[in-house]
C-alpha cells in the first residue's frame, strides 16, 4: 500500500515537473510586445495556470516598448517584395481600462508615433489592469496601410471562446498590464 | 496567492471554484430579469479587400440601399408565461442549490423554502411580464426611434467624414463621375437575447458594403460589418422616447463607421511569419 503511494506520487512530482519545465510557445498577430513583455504561465497540476500574466508595473507613466516595423521573418516571407516597397513607417498605440476581462474603455490614443517606445502621458490611473496594442502605420505606393491591431493569437487568454476567431475591435486579446 | 490567481485578480477573471459557483447562480436565479447594463461594445469586422482590389478604386462615390433596416426586438415573455416560469423557477432554486453539495439535510431544507420562493418567483412574473400590448407599444416607440434618427442617411455621412479624415481618397457627388460605387446597406438593427421574462436585449446593427464598378454594376467586394453594443431590457431601451437607443444608434454609427474605413481602405494583412510565435522565457524575468 505504501509503496503504490510512493510510485504515485513520483509519478505526480514527475508530471508536474515536466509541464513546469517546459517554456511555453505563444503566437501573436502583428507586432510582439517588448515591454511589458507577455507572460505566460503553462498549465501546473499544483496551482493552475494556462493563463497570462498580467505583468505589474511600478509607474503611472510607463514606457511602452515594442518591435519595429517590418520585422525580418516578414520580409523573408514577402516572395512579392511588397514590404519592400514601403516607407514612412510610424505606430499607433492604443491603451484601454480592463473591466471584466474586456478592453472597455479607451483612455490612450496616439497615431503616427516615429519610433517604438512610448511614455504615458498624463499618467494611468493606479491599482487598475490595461489592454494595449500597437500598429504600424506605412505608405505603400502612395498610399497609406496599417497592420492589424497585435494581439495574441495562441494560447488563447482565458474568457475567449474558442469559436472567437474574427477580428473585432476592440478585442479581449490584446496585451495587458496593470498598474500598481 | 498563486501567480494564477495574481493574474486573474487583475485581469477581473477570478479563478473557478466549484463551491464559488453555488451563490453566483443562486443570486443570478433570484435577480433574474433585473438586467444591468454590460460595458462592452465592439465591432466584428472582415478580411480587408486584396490590393488589386483596391488598385481599382478610383474616384469614389457613396449611396446607400433604397431597402430599410429590419428592426427586431426580442419579444420577453407575457405576463402569464412570466408567472408560470417565475413560479417554477423560485419554486426548484431552493432544493437545486442547497442539495448541490450531496447534503440530504439541504433537500429537506430546500423543498420547505420552495413554496415561498415559488410564490415569490411568480409574483415577480407577475410584476416584470410584459403584456401583448405594452410589447406593441415600446415596439412602436424603438420603431419611431430608428425612423426619425434617419440611421441610413447619418451613416453615409459618418462613412464620408470618416474616410476624408483617415485617406486620400477623392469623392464625386454623384455616381455618375465615379470610378468606384461603395454602396452601404444597413441590414438589421436588433436588440436580442433569450425569451425570458423582461430580459437583457443587447444592441446589435448589421451593415452590409459593396465596392461598385458604377459601369456594369460588377462587384469587387462585398463584406458585412457587425457592431455589438450596450445591454439592456426592452423597457430601459425604450425610456424617454428611446434615449438608451438613440444614443447606441449613434454610438454605432460611428464605431462601424470608422472601422469600415479603417479596414476597406486602410488594413493590410501581413503574411503569415515565423516572428509571429516566440518561445517565451519560463519562469518569466521580472
């Protein structure tokens, strides 16, 4: 009897340790988050998990950082030389209040921004959870073109349905971060 | 405290409980009906048109679809239904929740309270179920509501603002020097939800778009705009001559408005690319 116990708990500590050893791959559309970065905790027999971590930042004015515009595995898989051809590239940046899980209210706008980081100014209110996301903005022959709105595409955040594979705007998963 | 439940206690997401799932229902059986507005409100939009598609548009003319919006309420239930399904529903809350644990002592308890909140449960059918004729009335009241806002007319302006403020697009006013048609068809105004008794309706509007050759009518695309608004019951949605709906109306117009600009003339897909998925660090760095 004590010895089935004993096997069965190896076998526990041994599954668990194998899942929490495991980093954790996450696809997203449009541009990555540099920081915040996105977190993300796989799923842990002990405390849960499978879910985003909303990283927590110490500042009301947070420098938002993100990846520039093109990015070398979309240039490498341009066969049409498009991205070639673009110029004036700039980013829009978009904060909203979380409320229930859901980018509700949009408290931070700015369009046409020259580089990839971002102080918020006036300040985010504190004790309080945001969504953002990030855009390029660029001119292709002449005309100008936005990338779509970066948000996470898998692992799915917690709330969204797995039905939930259009585009809405706002939508549940774009980055997050919340203030202390 | 987890580092899951950090996370969720900011995201608002709270993590499931199995006994955390008793009073919730519970409350939520008792105040059934009473609706509270939700915050959310987005808009579901399509695919952008390809870039040969938009290489063919060329000076631009608006209209609109001669056929009106259909408006469709979801009917709550009558005032007879409403006692019959209050009643009902008080009358097995009692036993359901208090039995959940597998306690027998909660059955026996649950049965006592079931007449009370029965009686409760129809009385509040009673009260909160909506007759034949007040449905007609507020039906008539939302009715004139969208007809009087003119809903058609504003969004084709709304688009026009919207494409003048974000493109380089140039306009003709009729279609007769343009190039290109886009053609805007509101297909349905809806407030929906379940048929209960006086139940949350959310708002939502559906708009169809065409992009026209005015020459031979062909079409180069055709997509469909949906926008999912605020949430309230029939009669909220119907105070004050229909305040609540006209606001959302115009909340709609210009969220779909912006939008349908955004992505007709301005999105652009990127290619699927390895740089969209990273593995990331575990535990993550601080």
């Amino acid at each position: 009897m004590a010895t089935q116990k004993i096997i069965l708990l190896g076998l526990l500590i041994g599954l668990t340790a194998c899942q929490t050893t495991r980093p954790p791959t996450v696809k997203v559309i449009g541009l990555w988050p540099d920081d915040p970065p996105l977190m993300y905790q796989p799923f842990n027999l002990w405390s849960g998990g499978d879910c985003y971590i909303w990283p927590v930042l110490d500042s009301p004015q947070p420098t938002l950082r993100w990846e520039p515009f093109p990015r070398p595995g979309d240039i490498a898989v341009d066969t049409g030389h498009v991205l070639a051809q673009i110029t004036r590239v700039s980013y829009d940046l978009r904060i909203w209040r979380n409320v229930d899980g859901f980018p509700s209210e949009l408290v931070y706008a700015r369009d046409a921004l020259p580089g990839t980081a971002q102080r918020i100014e006036p300040p985010l209110q504190t004790g309080q959870a945001y969504f953002w996301s990030i855009r390029a903005r660029f001119t292709l022959t002449d005309q100008t073109r936005v990338t779509e709105w970066s948000r996470i595409e898998s692992p799915r955040p917690l709330g969204i349905p797995a039905s939930t594979n259009t585009n809405t705007y706002p939508d549940a998963r774009y980055y997050r971060f919340s203030i202390r | 405290m987890t580092v899951n439940d950090r996370a969720a206690k900011f995201a608002g997401i709270h993590p499931v409980r199995p006994f955390s799932k008793i009073w919730p229902i519970f409350f939520g059986l008792v105040i059934v009906g009473c609706a509270s507005p939700r915050v959310p409100t987005y808009v579901t939009s399509p695919p952008p048109p390809p870039e040969d598609v938009r290489a063919q548009i060329g000076p631009l003319a608006i209209t609109t679809a001669a056929t009106p919006a259909t408006t469709e309420f979801t009917r709550p239930m009558g005032k007879g239904r409403s006692v019959g399904h209050g009643g009902w529903v008080g009358f097995w809350t009692p036993p359901a929740v208090l039995a959940s644990g597998g306690d027998g002592r909660g059955l026996i308890l649950g049965l006592f309270l079931s007449p009370v909140a029965g009686t409760a449960g129809a009385i509040y059918g009673a009260v909160a179920g909506m007759t034949a004729v007040e449905y007609e009335q507020v039906h008539a009241t939302l009715d004139t509501t969208f007809q009087t806002t003119d809903w058609t007319s504003q969004l084709e302006a709304a688009v026009a603002d919207s494409i003048r403020q974000l493109t380089t697009q140039s306009f003709v006013s009729s279609t007769n020097g343009a190039q290109t048609t886009l053609e805007l068809t509101p297909l349905f105004i809806r407030l929906q939800g379940a048929v209960e008794i006086d139940p949350p309706l959310t708002f939502v509007g559906t708009v169809r778009l065409r992009l026209l050759c005015p020459m031979d009518q062909s079409e180069l695309f055709v997509t469909e705009f949906d926008y999912t608004g605020s949430q309230y019951t029939l009669r909220q949605w119907a105070e004050h001559d229909g305040e609540l709906f006209r606001k959302e109306l115009a909340t709609a117009r210009s969220s779909l408005s912006d939008q349908i600009v955004e992505r007709v003339f301005l999105a652009y897909s990127l290619p699927e690319s390895p740089a969209q998925q990273r593995v990331l660090p575990w535990p993550p760095k601080k």
